[in-house]
C-alpha cells in the first residue's frame, strides 16, 4: 500500500480547524500530518502555500500554536513538522528536538537546509528518534544521491522537479528512483505538483506521495465553511490514496 502524506499549514484559518482538518484527513487515507510551520519567506513553496502562510502570520500564528496542535494530533496520526530553519533555529534545536519527542512527532522536513549542515545535528535527531528527513532533486548527480540518501531515515523526499510546490511541472523520475533505490531500502516519497490529476503518475516506482497545495488551494476558498473544506479535503485525499494505489 503506497502512503499518503498531507501537507496542511499550522493555525490556518485557526489552531481548532488544523486539528479538526489533520483528523478528519487521518481518518480518510492520509497517512502522516506533514504540519507547516508558517514563516514569512517559504522559499520551496509557490504562491498557494505561501498566501496560506501569510494569513496564518497575520491572523496572528505563534510557534506555541504547532506544539498545541500536535499534543492533539501526533497521538493518533503520525506527524511530522515542515519548516524553514530560523523559527526552529530561534526555539533552539535541541530543546525543540526534545519537545517534538515528547509530544510523538517522527520527523522534520526542513528545505532550506542543505545536507552537509543538516548533518550537524544528526546525533540530537537520533538522540530524540526524529526523523531529519533527506530531499533529493532530479538535478543531483548519481553519486550526490549517494552521499544524501546512504542514512536516510523515515522517508526520502524525492522533489518532483526544480522550483516550487505547486507548479504542476513534469519530469521523468525514474533515472533518479533507480539511482536512490541502488543506494538504500529507505522509502520513496514524491512531492511537488501532485494532485488528483497527477497523482497515479508520480507514484509510479515510489512507496508515497507528499500532497499540500491541492489541500490548500481548499483551504483558501473563502465561500466554503469549515466543514466543507473538510469535506472536501477529506474526499480529495480519498480520491488520491486510490489513484496512487491503481
């Protein structure tokens, strides 16, 4: 059974919908929360994303908001957090790292980290059974996947094509799969770009999908109420955990 994570962005439109949307989600074929850290410059993320990340921030987001939805939400659904350095960097990774194993989260996804730093904190996510989780590009060379993927843990993030989420770009992934899959037994993710419409076609050699914008492209719709972007998000990660699993 190929897995479905579901990107959804902390605290918007509030700290109560993110936990009602993350279970809600859980219960409808999405396998792992990835909960975004709202943060004033997304750099990996397109135009959706970012524009939910701005009103979260403005609506007046704080980091505590991330810990209070997880405390709910890790407990029944395997959680990861997605997010830029500085806010993590600001709380201090290893108290951080420390409270994420405490409240049962599996891992981070941290983009704007290259792996040479990331591996400075290595022990402190071993330390704490977090995941650190490693990204991989079309655009890497066979023996830069080598060096990458070799400790991979949880799950490898095979970014869709270079540039943002949610460009709908297509390229073909399995030269890269195959040099991944050379190197480690570590799972497969692909994200970037993967919608109801696209979603059958990049799981093709993989073990999963990483789905956000598709989720938040709902969450945006200002003439739907809370249960109906719930609804709807819910029916969309039914759709694409069948899709991926044709």
């Amino acid at each position: 059974m190929k897995q479905l994570v579901g990107y959804i962005t902390s605290g918007y439109p509030e700290k109560a919908f993110t936990v009602d949307l993350a279970l809600a989600l859980g219960e409808n074929g999405v396998d792992s929360i990835e909960l975004g850290v709202p943060f004033s410059d997304p750099v990996a993320d397109g135009p959706v994303i970012e524009k939910a990340n701005f009103n979260a921030l403005k609506n007046g987001f704080k980091f505590q908001d991330v810990l209070d939805i997880s405390a709910e939400v890790a407990k029944k659904v395997d959680t990861l957090w997605m997010g830029y350095f500085n806010p993590f960097y600001q709380y201090g990774m290893e108290p951080l790292l420390q409270q994420a194993n405490s409240l049962g989260i599996s891992g981070m996804i941290i983009p704007d980290v290259p792996h040479e730093e990331a591996l400075a904190y290595d022990a402190l996510f071993r330390q704490n059974s977090v995941a650190n989780i490693t990204f991989v590009a079309p655009t890497d060379t066979d023996e830069r996947i080598k060096t990458i993927v070799t400790d991979a843990q949880k799950f490898i993030y095979l970014v869709a094509y270079a540039g943002i989420t949610g460009a709908g770009k297509s390229e073909d992934l399995q030269p890269v799969i195959t040099s991944i899959k050379s190197y480690t037994e570590t799972p497969i993710y692909v994200g970037f770009g993967v919608n109801e419409q696209t979603a059958k076609e990049k799981a093709r050699g993989v073990d999963g999908v990483i789905v956000g914008s598709a989720f938040i492209n709902i969450l945006l719709q200002e003439d739907l109420s809370y249960s109906q972007k719930i609804t709807q998000c819910s029916e969309l990660a039914r759709t694409i955990k069948s899709k991926i699993n044709e």
